[in-house]
C-alpha cells in the first residue's frame, strides 16, 4: 500500500501499483484533465513531483519521447504514465480549461502546422558600407534604433517579428489570423508604415552621423509550415518553406526598380482593390523557375 498525496487536493491510498497515476487519481474522483485520452500525446495530464521522487518508477518510451520533444523536468511527470513504487506527493499543474488551452497552444507551436501568412522581409541598403563607415558601438546603437522603429510598425499591424539578420527583419502576419486577406492588408500596411518610420530614423542619423538609410521591402502571401524549431533550449517560433523564400527573393529586387516596396502576384491579387501600384516588373527569382510578376506599391487607396 502506497500513500499518494495530490496537493491541496486529497491523500489517497493504493494498493495496486500497476495502476498509473492518472488511474488512481481519477478513481478517487480528482478532476484529473487528460485531453488525449492517457496516451502520451498531450501533456494535460501532467504533475510536479514535489517529494518522494525516489519513489518514481523510471519515464516509459512513450513518456520520455514527450518529455524529450517538451523539455520537461526530470521531476514533471506525465501522470497517465507514471508509476510509483512508494509514497509521493505530487501538483496537477493543469487544473482548469484555461490551463489545457495553454497547453495545447504550446503543443500546436511545437508540432508545427501548415498555415497561409504573409511574409515581409526588410533590409537597408548598402549596409555593409555604412557599417565600415562607423565604430561598432555605434552600429549597434544605430541597429537598435532602427529595430525599434520598425518593430513597433509591425506590432502595431498584428505582425509577428520572426527574426532579425544583421540589418534584415523578416515579420509574419497571420499567426493568429486565418483570413489572408486581412493579413496582407496588415503587412502592406506595415511595409508602408516602415517608410514612414525609416523618415524617424533619418532625421535622427543625419542630423548625429550625417547618414542616411534606404530600404527595400518585399511582401508575399503564401503556404509555410509554422513551429518551433532549434534545440529545445534555444528553439525558435518561426516559418518554413517555398513562401519564405519567395518573400525574400521579392524584396531582393526591390533594388533591381529602384522601389522602396515590392509584393508577389499573389499579394497583388488579395490587395489590388485597396491599394495604388506604380511599376510592374516582370522578372526572374534566384533558385525559382520561369518569370515572376512583382508590383509597386505606392500608397494606400483613400489616404
Ligand atoms: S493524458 Fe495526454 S499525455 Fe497524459
């Protein structure tokens, strides 16, 4: 007979040690969530071993495998998996719906999924120069500060700011958002917002470093996959696939016209109504087959 203490909750005793944890709570009526149904798929079910860990019986294949892919603590056990061999004390750490939703946001984040987003890359022309030009306290300063421009653009536009590459900024707009209407919308809204913010920025370089920056932005719309990747300490929420590329090939040739920002086709045709374009520009895309039509934007319609 093992005495298994569920904090704040209740102290059960139990004789059969095949059971799992979650058996054992749920036959004593703790409210105990479980949303895959105990197989080692969700993490709902998870506790925190506050004493007797000795008392664990070592994590199964299919225990260790989630635990691996999540990062779990040796002392967060998955309870549909758990077994005792003594007393213990352990936390449900997902109590309520509230807490599942969390979870299972995380667990769509971590397994990836395929979603329509538009992407928009950004980058400062002629950086490498500029950045011979000036002492590396001052590049990071000045990087910073342009960062914060444009960060705060793309935030305001619902963007999500995916990474930073030296001088470049790739954003995502529809994380959260399934209408991809709405979400090129927001990212032609912010490429044009970037403009307006790099004339912040300007006045603030020329009138400190007699400088001033010029940038090329590039939009398209398409299908990526969405997920953490890296190691599971530094990994990273960020997009894959086809789509990001394009969008960053896109803004390359903003310097090809001349033009501040450039979107794809696709972008063209889910924006064409609400927005003013200048040049076309037929063109090639470096690793892509055949020709690309890629549009000027110019302004919002109605501003
Ligand atoms: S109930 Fe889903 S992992 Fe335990």
């Amino acid at each position: 007979m093992v005495r298994l203490t569920f904090e704040h909750e209740s102290e059960v005793e139990e004789s059969n040690l095949d059971s799992s944890l979650l058996d054992i709570s749920l036959k004593h009526g703790i409210p105990h969530m479980h949303v895959c149904g105990g197989h080692a798929r969700c993490s709902t079910c998870r506790v925190l071993v506050c004493q007797g860990q000795e008392n664990m019986l070592p994590r199964n294949a299919a225990e260790q495998a989630l635990a691996e892919q999540k990062g779990l603590e040796d002392n967060i056990r998955l309870a549909c998996q758990a077994r005792v061999k003594g007393d213990v004390t352990v936390r449900r750490l997902v109590l309520d719906h509230q807490d599942v939703d969390l979870v299972m946001q995380e667990q769509q984040q971590t397994t990836g999924r395929e979603q329509n987003v538009a992407i928009l890359f950004s980058d400062i022309r002629g950086f490498t120069s500029f950045a011979e030009r000036h002492l590396s306290y001052d590049i990071i300063h000045i990087l910073n500060r342009y960062f914060q421009e444009m960060g705060e653009v793309v935030l305001a536009n619902h963007g999500y700011i995916d990474k930073y590459m030296g001088d470049g900024l790739m954003a995502l707009f529809g994380v959260d958002e399934q209408d991809s209407s709405i979400n090129c919308m927001h990212a032609v809204t912010s490429a044009l917002q970037m403009g307006e913010a790099l004339e912040r920025v300007n006045r603030y370089l020329k009138q400190n470093f007699d400088e001033q920056f010029e940038i090329g932005v590039g939009v398209h719309v398409g299908e990526v996959v969405l997920g953490n990747i890296g190691h599971r300490d530094r990994a990273h929420f960020t997009a894959i696939g086809d789509a990001v590329n394009i969008a960053s090939r896109v803004e390359g040739e903003t310097k090809m016209i001349d033009s501040s920002v450039l979107v794809s086709q696709c972008m063209h045709a889910h924006i064409s109504n609400q927005v003013h374009f200048g040049q076309t520009l037929k063109t090639e895309l470096k690793g892509k087959s055949g020709d690309y039509l890629l549009y000027e934007v110019l302004g919002l319609k109605g501003e």
